[in-house]
C-alpha cells in the first residue's frame, strides 16, 4: 500500500525504511531540505538499551515541588496550560506499579530496537561510529544510586565504588569524594544519530520504493468521511491509504488537527560537541542529567530537560553550564568552538513512545520516544511496520498504544 511517513527525523528515517523493505510504496514529507533537522541533529549520542527508566517516577514527584520552585537546575519548568495538563498525567505515572510497567515494555522494545539494528547493518553497512563502548552511570546521591542496583537490567551490570569508576575510565576529572557509586553496563553502545540519519536518507533517495518530499510544509490534512485520506502541502496535495506521524514535539499539532488529542510535550535539550578523544567509556551523570558520548573524535556533553513550551532557540546559560560540565569532568569544553545545539524531545507523561493506529482511520502514530528516540528508533519502526501488515508484533504492543490515555 502507499504510506505516507510524516517527519524525517530519525523515528521517522527508520520508519520508511521498515515500510519500504516490507514492500510498501512510501512518501516521505519533512519541511526541511534535508534529514535530522531537528531533535535528531546532535543528541546525545548514547545507544542506551539497558537504561529505560522514565522520567516521572516516585523519586521524580518528591522532586517537583523544588523544580517547580527553581531549586534543581537540570530541570526548569514554565508552566503553561498544555503543560498543566499534561502534568496531571505526569503525577498519575509516577507509581512504583507505573513505573515497572514502563520499565519493562521499553526493556522489550530496547531489546528489539538493538536486535534491529544489527540486523540493518548486516543488510546496510552504515558508518555512523557505532561501537560498544560501554556505559558508566555516575551517581552522586547515595538514595539513587541504591535505587538504581535494584533495578533489573536484563543485562550484565556492576556496581562500582568511586574509585572503581575513576579506575574503569581514565579520562575522568571527577574527584572520588564528589561520587557515592556507579553502574557499569559493558554492553552498552553510541553512534552519530545525524550520520546514521543521512548516510540511511542517502539509501532511501536510491530506494525503488521511496518517494521523497523534502523542504514541503504541510498545510492542513485531508479527511474523508472521517477516514485521513490525503494531506495538503505547499508543493501539492498527497495521498495515501495510511499516514505515520513521527514529526517528534511536532506530531501533537497534526494530530489535533485530524481530530487526536495527544499526551506530548516538547522536553528541551541542549548539547555541545568537543574535539577529541577524552573518554573510552560512554558516562552518565546521573544526578545532573548530562551525558558524555564518545563518538569519532569527539565527545558529544548533552543534557538538561527545560518544560518550556515550544523553543527551539539555544540557551546560553544551557551552553555554560556544558561548558562547565564537560571541563570539570573531562578537562576539555572551556574554550573554543564546541557546536553548541538546542532541540525539542517529544515527551509523553509516562516517557513510553505512542506507536500504532490513531482513532482516525488511516493515520498511525510513531511518535513520543522522549530521549530514547535514538535508542528506540529501530525497534519503534518494526513494531510500527509489524502492526500496519497485521503480523505478530515484535514486542508488546499495548503499552505503547494511544488507547492507554483514553
């Protein structure tokens, strides 16, 4: 069948891909010229299959009167009427049962995410700096880092003392009494999402069964007799006998727009990109919520979650604080010329991806991955290609359904 793919992120590059190779005729639409334009151009690198956990938890809720108060500066929130409704579906996830049920679906789609993957580069040879370098968790609160040794990986991990974390990775500049502890999860893997994006683009352009609309606005979606049909554009007016939103922090206004209300609000990211080889490890400051990739190079520094409506522009106290943050911790970032980006992450209350049919017939959703798109974006577009030809899904399905929200 002819499938629209709307968004070429990178949920939405693996998507057509998936549609494509499973012998649908695909269009895919973005309003830029070019792939990963967006939340996709310079996250935080990290392939973090063992480390799910969502962002509402019950830690999280004893958290929010001080962000809500400006007193956690990882977090900054300004409220704003999508933002209270959309909290009120934050405090309902933040339970113990809540949490194990997210955990645990998005373990599964991790698991088919990184399986996908492996089996795309054994078809694709993509160059995008994938390794398994292995992921290092600090923590510098003693409360989480034993809440984090009782979570169920499914992987092998070790709890490390702060010592054992400065011994593991070298290129720390961490003092050992700054740190209660870390997790070490060798498996672990980063790439270049922008690469993988461009160099996959480059194979979707050669892709007999792929029709590109790139640098087209979408003006308004068609529907008939309740059923979306087709969309209108600035370059002209698309049909399909079914469409997949994956525009990210965008999918929430074209699915209102046919009639969907979805639970998404634009989380903000910051990252900068220092030259060199600093780290061998792939490093997480946990309390902070910065994450330190090596990839080719380079050491992408990432972090941060600003609830603050839809604002794309670069923070410069964000790009200081990286600054900061990637000098005390690896000794680089304090001068020169870092990349410094900013980009929206589609977040849900309950940080699962909405993946699967919409109410409105013939629109399908891949949207919601939050921080993980990099990391779920392979196992998303199975499961959304295993729903659209009726197969067995990959993993489970219902956590990831609209319907949960209802």
């Amino acid at each position: 069948m002819k499938i629209g793919i709307l968004g070429a992120g990178v949920v939405g590059l693996t998507s057509a891909w998936w549609l494509a190779e499973a012998g649908h005729q695909v269009v895919l639409v973005d309003r830029h010229s070019g792939p990963a334009a967006e939340a996709s151009a310079a996250n935080g690198g990290q392939l973090s299959y063992a480390f799910v956990a969502p962002f509402a938890s019950p830690a999280m809720l004893r958290k929010l009167p001080g962000m809500l108060l400006g007193g956690d500066d990882a977090v900054r929130v300004s409220p704003d009427f999508e933002l209270i409704g959309w909290g009120l579906r934050f405090l309902r996830a933040c339970t113990g049962a809540e949490v194990d049920r997210t955990v645990a679906a998005q373990l599964a789609l991790a698991a088919s995410s990184r399986a996908e993957l492996a089996l795309l580069m054994q078809e694709v040879p993509l160059d995008f700096g994938l390794r398994t370098a292995g992921k290092l968790v600090l923590f510098r609160d003693a409360g989480e880092f034993a809440t984090a040794r009782q979570m169920d990986a499914q992987v092998e991990q070790q709890a490390l003392s702060p010592q054992e974390c400065l011994a593991l990775e070298p290129g720390l500049r961490i003092k050992a009494r700054e740190l209660v502890g870390g997790v070490y999860t060798p498996s672990e893997q980063v790439g270049d999402c922008a690469a993988f994006c461009g160099q996959l683009f480059a194979r979707l352009q050669n892709h007999s069964n792929v029709e590109l609309r790139m640098g087209t606005s979408i003006t308004k979606p068609e529907l008939t007799r309740g059923r979306l049909t087709a969309i209108e554009t600035d370059t002209g007016r698309i049909e399909a006998e079914r469409f997949v939103v994956s525009f990210g922090a965008g999918s929430k206004a074209f699915a209102r727009a046919c009639g969907v209300s979805l639970p998404i609000y634009p989380m903000k990211g910051h990252s900068i990109t220092v030259p060199g080889d600093a780290l061998s490890h792939s490093v997480t400051d946990h309390s902070r919520k910065i994450v330190f990739a090596p990839l080719s190079g380079a050491t992408r520094i990432a972090g941060f979650a600003d609830f603050k409506g839809v604002d794309r522009g670069l923070d410069p106290s964000r790009i200081a604080e990286l600054r900061a943050a990637s000098a005390g911790t690896i000794g680089e970032g304090a001068d020169g010329d870092v990349a410094p980006w900013a980009g929206l992450r589609p977040q849900t209350p309950d940080s699962r991806p909405i993946i699967g049919p919409s109410p409105v017939d013939g629109l399908y959703l891949n949207t919601g991955q939050g921080g993980l798109g990099w990391t779920l974006a392979c196992g998303s577009a199975r499961l959304l290609t295993d729903l659209i030809d009726g197969k067995p899904p990959s993993c489970p399905a219902q956590p990831f359904s609209v319907k949960r929200f209802s």
